[in-house]
C-alpha cells in the first residue's frame, strides 16, 4: 500500500465546505457525481477504460491501483515512488476469502448495501442488485491476488525496485511512462510494493468484460462520494461502514466529520502554504548559518 499520493490537482475545499452544509433533504440527490457516472457509463473501450482510471486517480480515487510516495525502506533519506493495489469496499482480502460464518454474513451485507447506493443513483432494483453481485466477483478476484496481512508485516515483502520499463512489461496494458509523466513522477526506478497483484490486474484488464469494469468504478466514485451526498447516501453509507462493520452506534455531527476530512485531505497542501509563507529563503539562509 502507497503513502503519500502524487497529485497536480486537489480540488477538495469547495467539496468539504458543501459537505460541512446540513442534509435535512430526504431525497437522493446524485448531482455532485453525475458528470463522473456519465462519463463512465460513455465509455466504449479499454483505452478509455484507462484513461477514466487515471482521471480518478488524479481526482482522489483509488481504483485498481494506487502511486504515491514513501520512505525508501533501504534509504531513509530518500522518498521513493511506488505502486500498490487499489482500494476494495471492504476492509481487506479476509473478508472476501474466508469461509467463517461471519465472512460469508458480511460479504452477503456488502452486496445488499451496493444494490441501496446504486439504486439511489437511479438504478432499478434488480439492476442494482446484478451490478452489486458482478461488483463483489471482480472485487474477489482482485482480493485474491493481494499479499496476506501477515506477510505484508515484513517490509522486505513490499520491497521490489525496478526500472519502470520492468514494470511496464509486467503490466502492459497500463502506459506507464506517459501515466507516471501526468503525475510529474521522472524516476527511473518505481517500488511495486505487490507484483503479482499487478500482473494479475495486467490480465483482469484484458480477460474481464468492458461493462464489469466500468461497474466497479462507478461504485469507486458512489462509495467513495456517499458520505458528502444527500441524507439518503449519508445514512446508508453509515449503517454498513458504521455499524456494520465497525460497529458505531452513533454518527458524529457532520460538521466534525466535515473537519476531520478537510484536515485529512489537505493537511500536506496547509503545511507547503505555511512553510512558504513563514519560512522564507532569508530563514533558511539563517538556519544553515
């Protein structure tokens, strides 16, 4: 898993101050993300497949993959790009594999809470709940092939250097030149912290259906959206990522939510301000005196 994400374009203040606005409206207002959905469901090909990957990298979102930047574990001095898996809906690859009972309820309540959200775009019923099942199949098979948490323990595990042209005949389908060029990323060596994982998106790529593909990213946009949309979004997203799985009995107020995720997201951007505006050149020139 990466840390730092690279990005050229953060536009988050404007969202969290309209998520900071109450939500008295019980109407499912889907209009935030509509554009995004729109452009996904007009997708016609793998290029464009990838192309709308990319664009929701840059925007925040994390399906597929993930590129950011982290301590080089042999070098600390030296922070190094990496690639890792992408974000799944449920905490991690146990609750998609094991066969506890417990598992097999919760992969069950996962599936019952995609078919809510998606039908709250608009879906019809019985569309939601096939999106919802085709979504926790490609999401299994993803979780299949990332790292145990045991082994992801060791940090030699998620230690493997290589030129990027390496990584570009180990994933092929992704231009990985030209998709670490739009992040302003130049270096000749990139960490892939799982290279089976890539190998085995590399192929899922290929070998699923367009339509499946362009299924898990609007529920990447609509589950990753839910909890700065409209009550009906809110709550639902809630009772499961609250109660269900984490076992909240209370929401906090909004406008804490709303603080926490504004400093989480822009806690980076806050701290480049502060230092250009208080630590000017003469500072530093004072400082290595």
């Amino acid at each position: 898993m990466c840390c730092t994400r690279f990005s050229k374009n953060l536009p988050l203040h404007r969202p969290r101050r309209r998520a900071a606005r109450s939500r008295k409206s019980a109407t499912s207002i889907v209009t935030p993300i509509q554009p995004e959905l729109d452009r996904i469901i007009a997708i016609s090909d793998r290029n464009g497949l990838l192309a709308e990957v990319t664009r929701l990298h840059d925007m925040g979102y994390a399906p597929l993959f993930r590129v950011g930047g982290q301590n080089d574990f042999k070098n600390s001095k030296m922070i190094i790009a990496s690639v890792g898996t992408g974000q799944l809906g449920l905490p991690d690859r146990d609750y998609y594999l094991r066969d506890d009972e417990r598992f097999k309820n919760m992969r069950s309540q996962y599936v019952d809470h995609m078919a809510r959200m998606l039908s709250l775009t608009g879906e019809d019923a019985s569309q939601a709940r096939s999106d919802a099942d085709r979504i926790l199949q490609l999401e299994t098979r993803l979780a299949q092939a990332q790292m145990p948490r045991e082994e992801m323990r060791n940090p030699e595990n998620r230690y493997h250097m290589m030129p990027v042209a390496q990584l570009a005949s180990t994933a092929p389908i992704v231009d990985w030149n030209a998709y670490l060029a739009a992040l302003g990323i130049n270096q000749p060596s990139i960490n892939v912290t799982e290279p089976a994982y890539i190998q085995t998106m590399n192929r899922l790529l290929s070998d699923v259906p367009l339509e499946d593909w362009k299924t898990l990213l609007r529920w990447n946009v609509v589950n990753a959206s839910a909890p700065a949309l409209s009550k009906p979004f809110e709550e639902e997203e809630f009772n499961f990522n609250g109660r269900i799985l984490s076992g909240q009995q209370q929401q906090q107020e909004r406008w804490k939510r709303c603080v926490r995720a504004t400093d989480a997201s822009l806690g980076q951007l806050l701290g480049q301000e502060y230092v250009r505006r208080n630590f000017t050149p003469e500072a530093k020139a004072k400082m290595n005196r």
